[in-house]
C-alpha cells in the first residue's frame, strides 16, 4: 500500500488541506489504514469529484480507494452488478452498455465512484421518477470503525446513515446495483426554450411524469420579464427502430469524444458579468424553440463538460463555489426570490441548472426531497460572495429547504442544523458505532457532523 502526503481540495479547488494520503489494494489494507488514522481520523475519497471538502482531511488521512476498482459479477439477466466501491460509472458504463443496461443515476459526470455515488447519494436528471443512487443499491459492504466488515441493506439504520452519509460511518468497500436495461446507447432528445421562469416551472409540473430524464439551464443574468428564461431539454433511452439503418448493427457502441483540457493557468477575471452575459445570450439563442426526437449520445446528453479534462481550471486560480438548494412544492413563491436575488445581483453564472425533484431517498442527510432545485457556479472571488450565499441559506432555510451538502464548501452549522431534520439520529449512530472520530473530513469538523 503506497502512502504520501498530499495537498487536497473539491473539484471547486477552494480551501486546499493536507493529508497523509494511503491507496490500499485490498479490503485488509483498508482496514489497516482506518486503524492506524490516528487522533485526526480519516476518510475514503475516490475520484475527487465532490465540489467542496467532503473528501478532504486536514492533518488526518485520506484513503484513495481508486485502486479497488473490480467488477466482480455481472447478472446480464437480472441487470445486477457487484463490484468494489473505487470502480467508476464511466468504466460500468464500458463494461455494461454493450449487455444492454445502463446505470441506474449518473449526475453531470461519469468520473464518480460507485462509493461516491452512495456516499453522496448522487442524483441525476430522471430523480423525479427514480430517485437517487441509494434506491438502486440492493446491498453494500461497509468497514465500520472497530474493523468489522458489515453487509449493510436497505431498511436498516447503517444503511440509511450511509447513503447520503459522506463516508462518515465507515468505508464503503463493494456495492450490488440494480441496473436499467437499454436497447441503445443514444437518448431521443426534445428540446425547448421557454420565456421567463414561470413558463418554465408550468412545463416542468404539466408534462415532466411523460420524460426519463428532465432539466433544464436557465440564464440567471437574465432579468426584466425574462428573468428565468431557460432551455429546457427532455428525453428517453432511443429504442432500436429510431436509429437509422446503418447504426442499427452497433446499437450499443459507447465512445464518448474527449477535447483538450483546459490550460492549467486561467487569468482571474476572464470569467466575468460581461462574459457570461455574452455566453447566455448565445446559448439561449442557438437552442431551437422546439425540437423533438433529436439522437444523441449519451456522453452529449448527460457529461457534456467530461469531454473538457479539467474544465474546474476555468475559473482561475481561486476555484468556484457550486451552491446547489431545493425547497418544497408550495414554496414557488420562494424559488422566485432567489432566483430575482441572483438576477439582481449580476451574478455571473455559466452554468446554472433547475430540475424538479420526485420524492426523496430515506437516507438521513440525503438531499433530494420533492419540490425544485436549483444549481449554479459562481467564482469564489467573487466579492461579497460569501455574504450573499449565506443570505441565501437563511431564505431556503424559511421555506424548509436545504442545500446539498457533496456540493457545499461553506454552509454553517446551525444554518445546516435547521435544515436536516435527521441530524440528531445521524449524530447519534456515529457516536455509537465511531466513538473515537475514527471518520471525519474537512466537512465534519466544519458542520460538526
């Protein structure tokens, strides 16, 4: 097991810390790393994906489990998957596609670990009919604190700890998944621009029941009576008949595109209100005002910025904070302000995302819940940044909301106290199976999870 130190931050590359930083092989070495973590603790990270400091661990260690990436068995039958918790969706999606099944969540990237994606408690564009990752998982191995390897299930308190959990009780080593079957690996796409906000939250609650996967961009430099304009695109898996002839013998082909990575100097500034103005004029331009039935590979559809290595290094050497929140249905009136807040305030965001959630997973500090949610980036040097968001905070807070904690880099405690109704049971399950600290993060020690 090879061990160094290493400096670390989220994806958003804000709040670097250093970590005595361990790659064990085995589930052995796992459980010698967790045990010899020291009075700082240590916690799992795989790809490095999460936004802000979930997988970070100043002084302590940092397991990086990317080297336990076996698929141990597929049933092409049944559409399950066994594999270790460091196997990424990318390399499923390799293995399975060409069985005709396809994962069952997968967020903006494929570069996520099937660990992190429970961890997490990820979710994707069809949350509003299939929930998050956790529903999908029918069993998981879990290394607890005292050593003990558990097989954890659903209906369980470990289980409903863990998912959503953020490596907090223990180290997920291997996971079962229900897949979803496919007969191709093209998505029939319908796209439409809408004109403000409302005309938006009206298509999404009349017709999203008929869609898979549903989302929508919209431009929050917009303002006037097109504040919340957006591009709203929808679809399903294609089936076989809609390809055309010639690509009917490869139906099942997966080869998504990569571009150069983006240089690894960005001047501070270039991302900037005028910038983005210009890019969300162009976007919300060049969308059709309606198309249906558009084929595009899934690598289009879903991880558009994974064909860009690297594209976090855009906004320059101080990061980017993705601030991401849902509030309830009936709290409508709520979402407005706050998307007239960002509009006002001339935030500059390139990429903003609003969705409408189904019912949400039992997991005790999972996000999703039904109502709206919305997503966005915003330079973290922004000035005044910090002040804002946490204005922000307190109005989703009032509407019974709460913001998605892979994605946080900031939230306060009390403020994600209120917010999380389940922390108490949360709290008390660590202090039962963890009483040392033997897992803990950058975020714990923060939230004081």
């Amino acid at each position: 097991m090879s061990v160094d130190t290493v400096s670390l931050t989220g994806w958003g590359r804000t709040a670097p810390t250093t970590a005595l930083r361990f790659r064990p092989r085995t589930y052995e070495e796992a459980s010698v790393a967790v045990r010899g973590c020291g009075p700082r603790g240590s916690i799992a990270r795989g790809l490095g994906r999460a936004y802000g400091d979930a997988a970070q661990n100043a002084g302590g260690s940092v397991l990086d489990m990317t080297a336990l990436n076996r698929i141990r068995t597929v049933d092409a039958a049944a559409g399950l998957v066994m594999c270790d918790a460091g196997v990424s969706l990318h390399r499923l999606m390799e293995v399975l596609l060409p069985l005709g099944w396809f994962v069952p969540v997968t967020p903006g990237t494929r570069y996520v670990t099937v660990g992190g994606a429970i961890g997490a408690d990820i979710h994707g564009r069809n949350q509003h009919v299939s929930g998050s990752f956790s529903r999908h998982v029918r069993a998981m191995e879990v290394l607890t604190a005292d050593g003990t390897i558990r097989t954890v299930r659903p209906g369980t308190g470990l289980f409903d700890a863990t998912a959503g959990g953020l490596g907090l009780t223990g180290v997920i080593l291997s996971a079962t998944l229900q897949l979803h079957p496919v007969a191709t690996s093209l998505i029939s796409v319908d796209t439409e621009r809408t004109v403000d906000l409302d005309d938006l939250m009206a298509r999404l609650t009349t017709s999203d029941h008929r869609y898979r996967y549903s989302t929508a961009w919209i431009d929050l430099l917009a303002r006037g009576r097109a504040t919340g304009r957006a591009v709203l695109t929808r679809g399903e898996h294609a089936p076989l008949h809609a390809l055309p002839v010639r690509d009917r013998r490869t139906p099942l082909v997966f080869r998504p595109g990569r571009l150069p990575a983006a240089p690894a100097f960005v001047p501070d500034g270039l991302l900037g209100r005028t910038s983005a103005a210009l890019f969300n004029e162009l976007w919300y331009r060049r969308a059709p005002k309606f198309r249906t039935g558009e084929l595009q590979k899934l690598s289009t559809y879903f991880h558009l910025l994974d064909a860009v290595p690297h594209w976090n290094r855009v906004y320059g050497r101080g990061g980017f904070v993705r601030y991401q929140f849902v509030v309830g249905h009936g709290q409508e009136e709520a979402l407005r302000r706050i998307v007239r807040r960002i509009s006002q305030r001339r935030c500059p965001s390139f990429l903003a995302v609003l969705k409408r959630f189904g019912d949400g997973d039992p997991g005790w500090l999972s996000f999703p819940m039904p109502g709206w949610t919305l997503a966005l980036d915003l330079p973290a040097a922004l000035p005044g940044l910090a002040r804002f968001l946490d204005g922000l905070d307190d109005e989703v807070a009032s509407a019974g909301g709460r913001v998605c904690l892979a994605k946080d880099s900031r939230l306060r405690p009390e403020t994600m106290a209120a917010m999380y109704p389940r922390l108490p049971e949360f709290r008390a399950l660590r202090a039962e199976l963890d009483p040392d600290g033997a897992f803990r993060s950058d975020l714990s020690r923060r939230l004081a999870l």
